[in-house]
C-alpha cells in the first residue's frame, strides 16, 4: 500500500482509535512517571519490541518463548505494582469527581486532629506515618500488621494505647490513600547528632521516615504532651490543634510534584512543607479570616 493508499484509506474511525490510544497510552505514564515501576515497564517494552522483531523475521523459537514470557509477566507486574495500579486508579478518580476528594480531605483532617488531640491529654505517645507517592514499606525494618481500616479517631486511639497485647503501640500506623493501612510500623532511626536531646526514639524514628520519603509524620510525646510534625527531616515546634488542622490541610491538598533523587533520577513526590513558628502562625491567622469572612 502506498502513504497515498493508506491517507485515503484512513477514516475518522481510524483518527479516533488512533488518538484514545494515545491519551491512554501518555496519560498512564504521566501518572506512572517517577514510581518504581517506570523502569520494569521499559523493560518489558524492550521484551515486546524483541518478539514482534522475532515474528517479522520470522524465529519461531524465540518469538514462542518471549510469547509465553510476556504473558506471564503481566501477571506478575499486576501483583507485584498492585499498589501502584490502586493509586494511578484513585488518582483518576479523584480528578474526575474533585469535590469528593475535598470532602474525604477535611473529614480524614479532622479525624486526625481529634486523635491527635485525645492522645495528648491522655499523654500516650504516638506516631502516625502519611504516606505521600513514595512507598515507606521500602524504608521500613519492620512492616508491621495489615489493618486496612477506615481513618478515624476512635480506631487511632485504640490502636496506640499502650498494652502487652497491643505490639502496634511501639510502632508507626501507616496512612496510605486516607485508610489506616498498617499499624506496628518499624523505620530506621535518624543518625543526625543536631538533634534536641529531648528527643527520643519515637521523634528519631518520625525524622528517619521523612528524611528517606516524601511523608508526613505526626507524633505525640508521652512525657511532654506535644503534638509535633516532621516533613523532609525538619521537626516543627509543638503544635496547637489549630496549627495541626491547617498543616493537615495543606499537605493533603497538596498535588505531588516531579523532582530529582539523589541520583538525580525523576520522582513524584510531595513538597517539603515550611514548619516554622512564624510561617504556621500566619498561615492559622489565614485561615481564621477566610473562614470568618465566609460567615
């Protein structure tokens, strides 16, 4: 068939397969973009290029072989990246209907700050890990027990009061996607010698997930009574309820971003968030008047 052949042949059937493939096919690696399953993904296109060569030319042994080998891959990347598959489906989901999203946002905010606020006057010490787009199970010691309950205050509390049957209690519980996802969590201890030597196992644990992930760990000091938060290894001062409901706020609404590993290799993650006395202050007193003015 000559191009002309093929141009007059071409419908605007053949225009619209050929663009839905496209939006699909460029859409799903923008939301892959930056996770760990980029580099299988090329591999397996590496595979796929490999056996339509060996059908052209016409090997029927290799082309055979790489058949049932990609047919088995898929299944194996499908239980392997379910994570991934799960998050790259919410976040559709989430673009197309926003307003659910909002909604789910300020209710999983003020089941945080509730718990959080239970946990202090009960000085019970805690850490409460949320997940941004990097993985923390890759980071962790311990993985903990799979608890994949809904987010709520009376669920946090219960799972942080301390007992000899209760082994969650010395752990991080896991927040991934708005769920409770694991409690007993174990992550590596921040080696930094800067640190307030106040500061315990429980706040060394909070610095050493968020320095090797993008998260944002909420912790409680049983001795103190303080509400803390740590993002990219900065630890904020003591925390109001107030100050903790904005924080929470802004983090969770915040769209994850493209940026560079320390290889330099792209990742999606979220940004750092400015922890300072004075910027927290000024952003609550921000919020305050918008709220008001709404009224």
């Amino acid at each position: 068939m000559t191009p002309s052949e093929f141009f007059a042949a071409f419908t605007w059937r053949d225009a619209l397969d050929f663009g839905l493939l496209y939006v699909a096919f460029y859409g799903t690696l923008r939301l892959l973009r930056g996770t760990r399953a980029v580099p299988v993904l090329l591999a397996v296109a590496f595979f796929a290029a490999i056996a339509a060569a060996a059908r052209a030319l016409d090997l029927v042994a290799v082309a055979a072989l790489l058949k049932y080998v990609l047919e088995y891959i898929i299944i194996i990347l499908i239980v392997v990246f379910h994570q991934e598959i799960r998050r790259v489906l919410l976040r559709i989901g989430q673009q197309l209907l926003p307003q659910g999203r909002r909604q789910q946002t300020r209710t999983a905010v003020s089941e945080l700050v509730s718990a959080m606020e239970r946990l202090q006057r009960a000085r019970i010490g805690a850490l409460i890990i949320l997940e941004g787009e990097l993985d923390v199970l890759d980071i962790a010691s311990n993985r903990g027990r799979e608890i994949d309950a809904s987010l709520t205050a009376d669920t946090i509390v219960a799972l942080m009061i301390p007992h000899p049957t209760n082994l969650a209690h010395d752990g991080a519980l896991l927040i991934r996607d708005l769920k409770i996802a694991r409690a007993g969590v174990i992550c590596p201890l921040s080696q930094r010698d800067d640190l307030d030597p106040r500061f315990g196992t429980r706040h060394r644990g909070a610095i050493g997930a968020s320095e090797e992930t993008d998260a944002l760990v909420l912790v409680v000091s049983e001795e103190r009574g303080e509400i803390r938060v740590v993002s990219r290894g900065e630890i904020s001062p003591a925390l109001s309820p107030a100050e903790l409901e904005t924080l929470l706020g802004e983090w969770l609404d915040q769209p994850p971003a493209e940026e560079a590993d320390e290889d330099g290799e792209p990742v999606v993650a979220r940004s750092r968030v400015d922890l300072t006395a004075a910027s927290l202050e000024s952003r609550v007193d921000l919020e305050r008047s918008s709220v008001e003015g709404v009224k």
